[in-house]
C-alpha cells in the first residue's frame, strides 16, 4: 500500500522552487506530460476538462454576442504570410515549415499557423461585396505551432490549444467597439470563471502584436508575482486589409477598406489557475471550471452499507455537481485525502460509518481546509453554497496578494529595489520613448504590461530618465 | 434587385452531373469554400454548425459511455510512425513532413498526424503500469492531414476535423467489445441524427485500416448509388502495443501487453447528408443538425405591423427551435424562399398581413413543398410535430432508395449489368481471395463494401470465380 505522504513529498517546495513546483503539479495531478515530440505537450483527460469547460463557457458568450465559428486550414502558404510586412517580420523566427508531402518536394513552403490573419483576410478579401456583408465576426478553436526556444507546460508550448476570433467591419468606431467588447468578455471569463482577478489595459507600441496598431490585454498575477499576459485583443485598422484587398462597397457607393480586430486566450490560462491558485499541497481549482468539484471518499468503506450509502450519494449530487467517488481499493483515506488535494478538488465529502448512523457527512474545503459536519438532508445546499463561497474566497486571495504586491516606483532605484524584494507590479511613469522602456528591461528584468484603462498620476517624471511623463505604466516580470 | 431564379440557375443539374451539383452546393449555401491552400478547405459557419451540432451530439454520446477527451500533439517523430509496419506502408505516400523549424533544418522530420495511433500508443506505454489502469479510453477531437492526389470538399480533403478515438484494454474480448459499441454508436449518429440508413459490417483484409486486425465500418448510399465510407472501428489486437511496449502487469502478476481499438468520424459526414438528402432545389437538411430549422419570411415586410410581428414570432420560437427571420431589404420575398430552400432549412415560416389578420401563418416544408396554415396559438407544437415528421419522411426517403438500389448478382455478368445501370450495392457471394476482389474492382470499379454481421446466402459461389463461396459481402463504387 503507498504511503499517505507518496504525493505530497515529490512536489517541489512551492516558496523554494516555483517553477520545479509548477511542472511537478502538472505532472503529478495529471493535466499533461511531456511527449516525443520536443516542445509539445500531451494534455490529458483531467488537463482537458478544464480547457473544455473554459472553451463551452466561453464559446457561449462569444456566441451571445454575435460571434460564429468556423474552420480555416492549417497550412497557410509562405507567400500570404509575406503580404504584411510587420506580421511576418514578427512571426517568421517562430514558424515551421512543410516542404515535403505526398512524396514530393512542394513548389513553395507552407507554414503550419502560428496565427491566421494571413488566412482570414485572404477569405474575407473573396467573402467581402458589400457594406451589408458586414460585419463578419468570426472565430475558431484550433491549435496553432510557434517554435518558442524555452518551453513550459500550458504557458509556452509549441504546440497551443486557443480560439483566434478574426474580424472585419464597416468602420473604425465599430471595429474599435469589437476590440474592447472582447476584452472585456476575456476579463469575464478570468475573474468570473477563474476567480483570478486581472489588469486590463492597453500594450506599448513595443509590446503590441506583430502587425497590429493597438494591442490590448489583460494580465494575471503569479503567486510568485510574476505578469502573466492572459488573453490579448487587437485593433488592425487597415493594415491587413490594404494587402490582402478587404474592400467593399459602402453606403456611398465607394469603395473602402475594412477595418479589423483579432483577439485570443488559449490554454495558458490553465498555467494561470495553477499559479495564481496552487498552494503547497497541489493544485487549487475554481469551482466553476474543476473537472470534479466535490470527491466523496468512503471511511472504512469494507463496513456494511458505508459503500452503499457513498454510491446513492453520489448518484443523488450528480444532478447538481461534477461529483466522483473514490473507491479504490488499494489505497488508504488518507493517500486518497492527499491525491484529492494535489488534483485541487474543492470540496472532499468524507462518509463513514458513524456518519451514516447519525445522517451526515464530513466536507472539507480545499481552499481553507475548513471541515464541516453537515445533515444529509441539507447536502446539496450547503455544497452549493460551500462552493460559492470558495469561489468568492480564492477571488479574494489572489485580489489580496495583488494589491499588496502593487507597488509605486518614482525613480529607477526605487523600481529596482522593489523589483528585486517582491517582484509583482510597479506603477511608474514614462516618457513614451523605448530607449526607457529597453533601459527598465535591461536594468530590472520587467516588461511594460500595459497602460491602463484608468491611468493614474504618481509623478510628473518618467521613471526612467526623468524627462516629462506621458503615460501610468505598470510594470512586472513576467513568464 | 437579384432575381428570384438566380440561385437555382446557377446551380448543375442533379440528374445530369451529380459531381458539379455537389460542388456547387457546397459553394452557393455557403457550407464552405475553396482556399489558396490547395486541397484545403475554409469550412464557413453555417458548414460549421452543422459540424458542432453532430460533433456535439456524439461527444455526450462517448461520455455517457466512458470515453475521456484529450489532446495531444500534431507533429509526430517519423521514428515513431515507423514501428509499425503495415501502419507506414499505408500512411506513408500520403503524409507531410515538417523538415524546418524557427530558422533551422530539423535533425529529424516531423509528421504532421494523418491518424494518432502511434502518438497515442507512446503515450500509453508511459502510462500504463498495472490492469488497475485499464481501460484508457480516450478521443480527441482535432484535425489530420492527408495528402490526397485528387480532392473534394468534406469527402476528401487534405486537411479534415474528425475524431480518433483510440483505447486500450485488458482482454482481447473487452477491446472487440468497444469496438463494436463504438460502431454502434456510429450507427446511432447517422440514422436518428442524420436520417441516414447505415449498412454496417466488416471490411475484407484488403479494405482495412493499415495495422488494423479487423476493421468494421458503416456506409451510407449517395443519392446516384455510390457507397461512402461514413465511420470506422478498428480492433488492433496487440499489433501496435507490442512494438510499443504497451505492457502492463495483469492479475495474476504477469506482463500482458494490451489490446487496442481506434475508432473516427469525420467532417466527411456534411458530404453524407448533402448527397443522401439534396436535391435539384438545394441542400436538405435533417432537422436535427440544421443550424437553422425554422426561417421566418415577412410577406409585404413593409405593411404596418408586419415586421413587429415576424420578430415577436422569432423572439417566441427560439425558446424551443433554432429560427432565424430574413428581414434583408434588398431581396423580394420569391428570392427569400429560394435562399431558405438552397440553404436546406427544414420549415419556412412565411407571414403577412393578411395572416396576422388571421391569427395564423402558413409553414412550408423543404422536404415535400407541402403548406399548411397554422393557427399562432398552436404554432410550437404543429412546428415540433412537423420537425418530427420531416426527420423521419427524411429517413424514408433514403432508406426505400437503398432498397431499390440493393440488387443480387450471382455471376459477374449480372454484377456488371446492374453496376452499370443502376449504381447501388451489389449482394454477392464471395471465395475470399483478394484475387476475386480486385477483379471485380477492375472490371465494375465496385469495392467490396463490407460482409454484414448478418450474413444471406445468395449464392453458392463466388460472384468471379465460381468456386464454393465463403462469405455474403456487398459491393458498390465509392466516393
């Protein structure tokens, strides 16, 4: 029989080791493993369910308001990828090529996506006639390949899961709306689903996508107060409808440009859940998205009837929740207790003998390690509420360890100092000039995340040289 | 103004060049398009909800019978597609090779997937220890590539969605088992959601998936008599777990290797229903998958009243049925009706003045042309009854053509006699030498199709040969 500490002992010390911690839980709660095939991770069924849970969530809102789902080939000529200058010059360092199929050497190289604009505009350049054609607000969930030097499991594979929403319209004003409207379904999805609280606001001109004229994001905190850039939305103007010839004809008979957005989030937000909420025994899910939200794990369950009762219960919690039980034989309670809370399941239900005999059961929050004893007949309210309040709880948490770890810089050696003791955000202004912004980088590690929505004033001066400020940044490290 | 004709002129004759029908239908009700990567197609939203509505139906399916999702990467070692041999020989003249990546020649190529059994296999020897691990019984759900020398859209595409199911077991008979319920779970899918009659048995040893010990498949019959391959179940045996090393320790504490299965549907499926249901007015879609059931056309949308009514009708319908309301301005009425019917929506919903007057509307079925005015009051129910009945007229339909279209042949004459003016399976017996098979393949352009579960006997010899017959298998051309 294994031993009760078997899981817990092999996970890294989460405060010694962030990063050796990461891949363990990764590993070890079995969301993914490494594969054959450099760079590229298998996702498995636990892993999985969370994407799909995301993904449904998610395909929901977008389908509310408007968005339609497509398919798009994968292979996308190296010749369209060449019509916008900037985008390629961006992605070419990153992209694999076919050159051989069916037994042929191929006239031109195809690149296996790393994004599709290319692909989109070029449909939409032969969809597009006419002003009531728009707008076209489309989406798929694919995968996409950039050949990243350093991998990490779910935050930078080369291989990634995402949707990638691509959309053209009639005007600046609206395409702008379409932008914003994303980002701010992204924030949703973040904080409501995830409880991860986010910053949202707008890249430097440095920092924004490869072709785009306004990138805009939203960025999550790491328990190790590392930035996490979570989910991006960008504004094309015209850039790539002038190549690729996205014209119609509008109202006036003209004809004009149209004016695109693409916006994405991929299966880097289950890196995000597992640094914003792990702790040092494991994984930590958020209700709405854990692929199990309570495990019901029997007490002396060879006793008469403790089997028995833990089976009607979990076929009367079925209706309402994700509910397991875990009856296996070869291990004890307590490795089920540890292998319940290395794979961040919120609620334990325990149920044994005793407990039947007085018509209740034992639930352990996850979060807190809170144990209560609680009236069968009140079951399925209290796990609501219980997982409610966890929810609200894990929110808070993280909100907690952001605020405190947002700090003000006014010179580059208060920035530093802070940096280098906490890490997490600094707030610091900026002379808009990137000779500041590669200086911050060089000197401290930290990127520019974004300018916020709501930029605030904490000095007249940049950060950086001193020179007059023209913009609240906020700064971080980041993964 | 566009004419009222101008959908269904464009449009082949279904009579007389069944294949430009095809394409056109594909093209004109926007299911999907061609793209500039050749042999690829773009599927467009309305082909793709017809995809997520199957996709979504079976996936609950799978669930309810214990398949769990995953994902895993695209790109596979070629050392790892060659450890099987009848696997490579197969796969190998169709696949492609990624030889460069993020600036460099890569030191081995790298397939993208055709299929995943060697992925999964490798996958599966890391995972496997104990019989207490079985069974693993996964699916994703994902793209393959397969470089096909001639294409069609949906029916052979370079790059296709499908899903692989693949899955290991304890016993031989475990494996058989799964690969049977998945085939009936295909079965499942085809008749009661795409009102499809299925043919369902198992391929000679020339038509079976390469490394497969058996192959079992479903096949639909087009509406000009050629049979399509729609759903395969592969039983491996322990052919792929042995060169993987797929092994675990069974109950008496032994090393076993595995038995495997893989199963898929695919995208192919939109060909099925366009060619088993179309007809010379368009597209014909079941109700169950059609993304739109119920379309709403105003009559003198301009009339007070008219149009408030027509989006108080749709505002009501869309609590039970998928409905939309064509209020484009620039279309009459007559084009409106071409374009529902082109687009293959089950019921058009027309309203009027005159109607609304009334109380009532009138519903048009796309599959008999027949009206009936119905009472407003009593609208939901007439529409749920009227969907019922399109579903199963739909069904009818199909299953008397393959009846008619199912002939005997006793010697190859009579084979050749019926190929050639009546398409349509063939029920023939056969001495089981691949000989006898690709002669007749030869000679009629006729597949053996499958040998049915239930096998007739119609014969007492080979439909070719005339030596003592050892199996009842039916034939036809393919697509």
């Amino acid at each position: 029989m294994a031993k009760e500490q078997d899981f817990v002992k092999d996970i890294a010390d989460i405060d010694q080791d962030f990063a050796k911690w990461y891949t363990d839980i990764v590993k070890k709660a079995e969301l993914a493993d490494y594969t054959d095939t450099k760079g590229c991770i298998a996702i498995r069924p636990y892993g999985y369910e969370i994407w799909e849970n995301i993904r449904n969530y998610a395909d929901k809102l977008f389908k509310e308001n408007g968005v339609k789902n497509v398919y798009f080939p994968m292979l996308i000529p190296e010749s369209l990828l060449q019509k916008e200058k900037d985008h390629v010059e961006g992605f070419a360092p990153e992209v694999a090529f076919v050159t051989e199929a069916g037994g042929e050497k191929l006239d031109e190289r195809l690149v296996i996506r790393p994004t599709s604009e290319t692909m989109f505009s070029v449909l939409y350049s032969k969809w597009l006639k006419s002003w009531r054609d728009l707008p076209m607000v489309y989406n798929q969930w694919c995968s996409v390949l950039r050949w990243e030097k350093e991998t990490r499991p779910f935050l930078r594979s080369r291989e990634f899961l995402w949707q990638e929403g691509h959309t053209i319209h009639e005007t600046k004003e609206e395409a702008m709306n379409r932008t914003i409207k994303m980002l701010e379904i992204y924030e949703t999805i973040v904080q409501d689903l995830l409880a991860i609280p986010v910053l949202k606001g707008r890249k430097t001109p440095k920092e924004k996508f490869a072709g785009a004229e306004e990138t805009y994001t939203i960025e999550t905190l790491t328990r190790d107060g590392r930035a996490l850039q979570s989910g991006t939305s960008h504004y094309f103007g015209q850039n790539f409808t002038i190549p690729f010839d996205v014209k119609f004809q509008n109202r006036e008979g003209k004809e004009e440009y149209a004016y695109q957005t693409s916006w994405g989030i991929s299966t880097r937000l289950i890196g995000a859940i597992i640094m914003a909420h792990g702790d040092e025994r494991g994984l930590k899910l958020p209700p709405k998205i854990a692929p199990i939200q309570v495990r019901i794990i029997p007490i002396a369950m060879h006793k008469e009837g403790v089997l028995e009762k833990a089976e009607e219960l979990r076929k009367m919690l079925e209706k309402d929740f994700r509910v397991d039980l875990d009856s296996r034989e070869q291990f004890s309670p307590g490795y089920k207790f540890n292998d319940c809370e290395l794979k961040g399941i919120p609620i334990r239900l325990e149920i044994g003998p005793r407990d039947i005999e007085n018509g209740e059961c034992i639930l352990v929050r996850r979060d807190t390690a809170e144990k209560v004893t609680v009236k069968l007949e009140n079951l399925n309210q209290e796990i609501k509420n219980m997982l409610e309040d966890i929810h609200n709880n894990m929110f808070k948490l993280c909100k907690d360890r952001l605020d405190e770890k947002t700090h003000i810089a006014k010179n580059l050696d208060e920035f530093e100092t802070i940096i280098n003791t906490d890490q997490g955000y600094i707030k610091a202004m900026w002379c808009g000039n990137q000779e500041c912004e590669d200086k911050i980088k060089e000197l401290t590690g930290a990127h520019s995340r974004c300018i916020p929505f709501q930029e605030e004033h904490v000095s007249d001066t940049c950060v950086c040289c001193g020179k007059p400020a023209k913009h609240f940044v906020i700064w971080g490290r980041q993964y």
